[in-house]
C-alpha cells in the first residue's frame, strides 16, 4: 500500500508517523516538501502535482489550521487550509480511486445540550475555525471519492502544545490555578487516533462498505477543571513535586475568560458508530492521560 501522509509533525502526524509503517510504502511530508514535492496545504497547485506524481493509494491529511481564536481575524487562511486543501485533495482523490483520510472537530456543533453527538446530528458552528472544518468535510463528502472523516476533540500528545502540557508546567510554577468548569468532552491522545486510524485504514482497504464519517475520541467525559485535578492528583501520587495542590484549582465559568472563537460547552462525542463498524472499545481518556504523563513527567 502506497500512502502519503501530510502534517507528518503535528500531533496526530507524529503518531501518524509509527502506526502506518505496517502498512505499506509512507512518504510523511510537511510543509518544506522533499525533491520537489509539497505538504504545504496551503499550495494548492503544489499539492495537486505533487499528487500526480506520487499516485497514492491512500491520502492522509493530518494538516490543518488550528488556532481558534486566530481564525477569527485569519479567516481567508483557515478557510483556505481548512476547506480548500481538503477540497483539492478530494478532487485528486478521486481521480486516482484512492482513499482520503481526514481529520475534523468536534467544533462543527454548537455545544448545545447534554448528550453526546452522533454522525447525523446536525452541525452548526459557533465560531470559524468550525465553520471551515465544516465546510472541508463537506467538500469530501460532495466528491464521491473514497474517504474516512474522522471527528475528534481535545487532542493532546507527549510532544507539541496542548492542554496536558501547559497545566503539568503551570502546576509547577503557580500556587493557584483558574480552570473552565462547564466546557464538557473527552481528552483524546494522539497515539489512540493514530492507532484507530491504522486499523480503519487497514479494514477499509478490504471492505470499502465501511468509508465514511465516525467520531473518534476516549470513553468517558470531564471538564477542563476535571482534566486539570486528574494531571495534580497523578503528579501528587508519583511524588512529583508541584507549587499548585488539588484543592487550589478553581473554577472558573467559561464566561468568565472571554475569547474571540466561541467555544462549545458540549463537546461529547458518540462513539457507538466507529466501535461496531471496526470492533473497537474506546479506552478512557484517564488511561491515555496518566499514560502521557508517565512519558513526559
């Protein structure tokens, strides 16, 4: 099997990087490209050549732009990378018959309600990072090519900027701490979507009856204030000193930390679809978590 995979050092492509190699032949690009081939998804023309060449049999696309609140301000830049670059690579995906695998948000919903999203909720954005999530979804959808969606949330790795890494450092600088209570989701490590995504690329490639869009995400749910308590209660038990103890994380209401992107309260994801589909049980987001931790920590 022939793969191209872009955004080879994010946090996804990092992990992206290990899963694949059993699968065949992968060329991980980023933006700089190698002998005149392109992973800048923001060179749409570089792209369609450098996948002229290349005639893979899967494309996976772990590139995007993900600066929330950047987007608002940047809005023609996230929609380029975000639903251009998909769109491209839907179209070229299809003329080859090979399989696009992407990777979207739990950001499409407007974080209405309590219960976790299914596939065929209806999206409706509240912010542009979102909307231009959105729209690259449904670009692939409308190509007819050979696609795998994958929505997730809350991603975090042993590597990059994330959630579990700022706070872990923060714990160690400041006595007291300020964390969101009433954004609800599931923290979802990056080694765990590029498992999944290995595994769905290996079945589909034998059943093309299992193409589509799923949510991918850990079982279970907590707040960001959860998510924080978790990282001190962990550092506490492995006797790993910090300045901030449990009791001293506050919490504080999204409203109190205004940003420029709107974010969702609710940020379940329903997960029955992709685990019958390729016989999957989801771990809990506290297994991948203290997993991390004991790798960074």
């Amino acid at each position: 099997m022939k793969i191209l995979l872009l955004g080879k050092n994010g946090q996804v492509g990092w992990e992206l990087q290990r899963s694949l190699a059993p699968l065949g032949d992968v060329l991980a690009l980023d933006r700089n490209g190698i002998d005149g081939l392109t992973g800048d998804i923001a060179d749409l023309e570089g792209l369609r050549a450098t996948l002229h060449k290349l005639k893979p049999q899967v494309i996976i696309n772990a590139a995007a732009y993900t600066a929330v609140d950047r987007a608002e301000e940047e809005r023609d830049l996230a929609t380029l990378l975000n639903t251009h670059a998909p769109r491209v690579l839907a179209e070229e995906a299809s003329a080859l018959n090979a399989l696009l695998v992407h990777f979207s948000t739990d950001y499409v919903f407007d974080g209405s309600g309590e219960e976790p999203w299914q596939e065929t909720d209806s999206p409706s954005p509240l912010n542009h990072y979102g909307a231009s999530k959105l729209s690259g979804e449904r670009y692939i959808q409308s190509s007819g090519c050979r696609h795998l969606i994958f929505r997730t949330s809350w991603v975090y790795a042993a590597q990059g900027h994330n959630f579990l890494a700022t706070m872990a450092r923060l714990m160690r600088e400041r006595d007291v701490l300020q964390v969101i209570h009433d954004q609800i989701g599931a923290p979802t490590g990056a080694e765990l979507i590029a498992d999944v995504t290995a595994h769905a690329i290996r079945q589909t490639h034998s059943s093309t009856a299992l193409e589509g869009l799923y949510h991918l995400v850990a079982s279970g749910e907590t707040s960001w204030h959860g998510y924080a308590n978790f990282i001190a209660e962990w550092l506490r038990e492995q006797g790993i000193a910090t300045q901030v103890s449990p009791e001293r994380i506050e919490t504080v209401p999204t409203s109190a930390w205004p940003t420029p992107a709107i974010r969702p309260l609710n940020s379940r994801l329903d997960t029955d679809k992709l685990e019958s589909a390729f016989g999957l049980k989801m771990p809990s987001w506290q297994q991948g978590v203290a997993r991390v931790l004991h790798e960074t920590q």
